[in-house]
C-alpha cells in the first residue's frame, strides 16, 4: 500500500526498483495503475496490457478492469509527478 502524503517519493523509488531487479523484462511498465483508495491509502501497481496467450509468471498477477473504472492520463516520465499531483 502506498500513502497520498508518501506517494510523491515512494512510487519513483518503486519504478527505479523495478527497472533495477530487472523486473521490467517481465512488465516493462507500459502504466501505474492506483486502485483500491481510501482517499489516503492506495494500492499501486506497474502494468502492462495482458496477452492470454501468456503464461503468468509465479509474484505477478492478471486482473481485468472494467471499461468506464479507469482513465489513461498520458505524460513522459519527468512529468509524471505533476500530472499525479495535479489528479
């Protein structure tokens, strides 16, 4: 879980993370998706678009979410914080 105060540091340092441990072989991070606020706390998740055709690797998940639940807001990564501070 993620926290509104914290985010603006933690979610950067979880993208770096995961570009380091090399996880972006398997997801190479096409979105961040936040689900589940609470107005405070959030999951948050990197994703990419999911192909059937795909075996799921063992740590990750698939989820389906519904047309109308979500919205893409478009911005190159050295933007990515005033767009989120600004949603």
């Amino acid at each position: 879980m993620f926290n509104a105060d914290t985010s603006h540091i933690e979610i950067p340092n979880f993208w770096q993370e995961h570009f380091q441990e090399g996880e972006n072989k398997i997801v190479c991070g096409m979105y961040g998706v936040c689900l589940n606020g609470d107005g405070k706390d959030f999951e948050y998740l990197i994703a990419d678009n999911y192909n059937p055709c795909d075996e799921v690797p063992e740590g990750y998940v698939t989820m389906f979410i519904p047309a109308g639940t979500w919205a893409i807001f478009p911005c190159n990564p050295r933007d990515l914080q005033v767009v989120n501070t600004k949603i």
